[in-house]
C-alpha cells in the first residue's frame, strides 16, 4: 500500500546538503550563567564558587529535561493555539514553549512531578493564556492534555523519584536494548505512539541542549508529525496507490493501523534523506517541520511550481536556516508535488490522534 522511494529521498537528501541549520532559539539554555563573575575571584572563593556553579549547572539541566519532558508529552494537535506573549503573537508549539516557558520563570518548581501529578483544566488554561485568565485560553482537547501531564508525574514519582534524569541513568545513555530509553519512554502513555514521535522530539531537545548524551545515536530518528507526512506524501518520498491514495487525497479518516503504517514508512524515508542530505537527524527534522509550518503548510496551497510565496514577512523558516529563499520551497523542481498536481493534493491522516 505504501512505500519508500529511495531515489527520491537521495534526490531531496541533496537539495539539503548546503543548507546551513541554525542553532533554535531556546535549545541550548544559558547553564553557563554565573561562571562570568568568577574570574575576578581569589583563588580560594573561585574554586568554592567553581563547586556551586557545577551544582548551579546541574540543577539547571535537570529542571530543563523535566520542563521538556512534561512540554512534549502533551504537545499535539497545536493547531488551536495562539496569542501574544510579552508583546510577541506566536502560533502553535511556538506559543505552547513561551506560555510555559513563562509560568516556569515565575516558578521554578512549576514543572517539578509533584505539581504536575495534581495539575487541573483551569489551571492549564490560565497558564495558556496571554493575560493568565483560564476563560481567554485558546487551548482545546483540554483533558485530555491534563491526563497526559498527571500520568507523567505520577509515573516519574512512583518510577523515577520525580526527575526524568533517573530514567535516563537507568537506561545508561542507551537508546535501544531491553531497559533502554525508548523503551521506558514508552511505559508513559503520552510516550506510548508506536512510532515514537514525542519521544524523539522530547530527545531532540535534551541532546541538544548537552543535557543527555546519547551512546547509540545511530537509533535516533526523525520525529514524525503531520507536517512532516504531509511533505513525504506530497514529494514522493513515500509512495502510495490504490486505495489508501484516495483516502489520504479526499482526507478520509483512517485507522491506527493505517496511521502507524503510513508514518513509519515516513519515518523510514527520513531516515534516507538524512543518510544523502550529510545532515544529522535532528538537522533534518528541524527543516522538514520548518517547511512543513511555512511552504507547505495545511491551510494553503504549497508554494512552489506555479505558485509564488506570498508569506516572506511571516515565514520562520528563513529565519531558522542561511538560504537566500527564491519565493519557492527548498524542495521545488525536484519534489514531485511541485512538478505533478496530483502529488500536490495528498494530505497526513486524518486521524484523531494523541501522539502528534
Ligand atoms: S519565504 Fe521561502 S521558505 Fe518561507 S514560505 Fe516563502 S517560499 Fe517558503
Ligand atoms: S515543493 Fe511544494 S509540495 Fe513539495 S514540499 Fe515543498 S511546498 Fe510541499
């Protein structure tokens, strides 16, 4: 029903391979912060303060994984969410990081397993909100979301005495194996997708932010949402025929069978687009999502063959990668939904899904 095309993953792999990524805004986080005043220290006090700072900088990492690790975890489906933060409108996951991002400088311990076990509705929509008012949150699916957050801070307090650091020691760095962190991951049901979007997602950002250091690295893979299907399907990258391409073409609902099926074939083409682009795994997640929110975004027709960008003001695409953009999607000329409208009309699954 549906399959790779290598040819075209080696021939969109290219078109990657000048594209320069650059690092995202909140990745990496300032642990660094108060080694600039030890400079002018005695020795003595420097070397007391050089023991708090390594202390300082632990802490730090450890509220960042379990910040990110509750982040991902009820992170799908953003499409419902905008609104201004301190002066910014951001839309989608943008909004959902600053929001929290937020409540967590106002209280460190905001995202700590504790409080997050005993989060409620009102509670999550007053954070999500510009103002902190619950009634003017744009926020949907809400408890759902809330299940979400207190199965994870219930499972990490009963599993990993509260800190997502535990797990990663446990598994000793190790992506796979039988106790590896896919695996305990997966024992979280926010984390349980078979294809493992929120797991690589939440992975993504702990590696690198230099918080985890994973030891088999070959294993991570490209986190597979709906912008990024919506692109494979579009370019080719994974092909598809009889009937499965007139349901995702009409966007007829689909099963979970047909879903994960749909997205691991995805995932396995990323996987070779990643091999023939010379980029790493996160690199090319970061622009398949990039283009997926701006070229090739759900509630427009794709800009590229005949239809010219009419978004350059807005786009955040050029501004996360160095690419003098021609008004046409990096991909244009060689993914086949610019060259054959009948690519062009293919869509993610419909599916009502909790994983992505
Ligand atoms: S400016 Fe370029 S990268 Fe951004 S949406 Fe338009 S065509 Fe795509
Ligand atoms: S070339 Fe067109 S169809 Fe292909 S990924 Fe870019 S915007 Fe989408």
């Amino acid at each position: 029903m549906i399959e790779v095309d290598e040819g075209i993953c080696e021939k969109l792999g290219k078109r990657l391979k000048d594209v320069q990524v650059l690092p995202q805004k909140f990745l990496a986080e300032d642990f660094d912060e108060p080694s600039s005043r030890t400079s002018r220290l005695s020795s003595t006090k420097s070397q007391a303060e050089g023991l708090n700072r390594t202390a300082w900088m632990e802490e730090q990492r450890r509220k960042e994984a379990n910040f990110r690790f509750y982040l991902v975890a009820f992170c799908q489906h953003t499409k419902s969410l905008q609104g201004i933060i301190e002066g910014e409108w951001y839309r989608g996951w943008d909004y959902l990081e600053r929001a929290c991002r937020r409540a967590m400088a106002d209280d460190p311990d905001y995202f700590s397993a504790d409080s997050v076990s005993r989060i409620t509705g009102q509670e999550l929509r007053r954070i999500l909100s510009d103002d902190f008012d619950p009634a003017h949150s744009t926020l949907d699916r809400v408890e759902e979301r809330v299940k979400q957050l207190r199965d994870c801070g219930q499972c990490l307090s009963a599993q990993y005495d509260g800190d997502v650091m535990n797990l990663y020691r446990q598994a000793d760095g190790y992506l796979h194996g039988e106790r590896g962190v896919l695996e305990l991951m997966s024992e979280f049901k926010a984390y349980s997708d078979p294809i493992q979007k929120k797991s690589f997602l939440f992975l993504m950002f702990v590696s690198q932010a230099g918080i985890w250091k994973i030891k088999d690295p070959e294993n991570l893979k490209v986190a597979v949402d709906y912008h990024i299907m919506r692109i494979a399907l579009r370019s080719g990258m994974t092909k598809v025929g009889g009937t499965l391409e007139r349901v995702l073409k009409e966007r007829k609902e689909v099963d979970a069978a047909t879903d994960t099926e749909v997205r691991g074939a995805v995932q396995e083409a990323c996987d070779l687009l990643v091999r023939h682009s010379g980029h790493s795994v996160f690199e090319v997640d970061n622009i398949l999502w990039m283009m997926g929110r701006n070229c090739c975004f759900y509630d427009h027709e794709p800009i590229c063959g005949r239809n010219a960008c009419f978004k350059e003001d807005r786009c955040t695409f050029i501004r996360s990668i160095v690419y003098d953009c021609p008004g046409k999607c990096l991909f244009d000329g060689a993914c086949l939904g610019s060259l054959d409208e009948e690519y062009s009309k293919f869509w993610e699954t419909n599916l009502y899904a909790e994983y992505y």
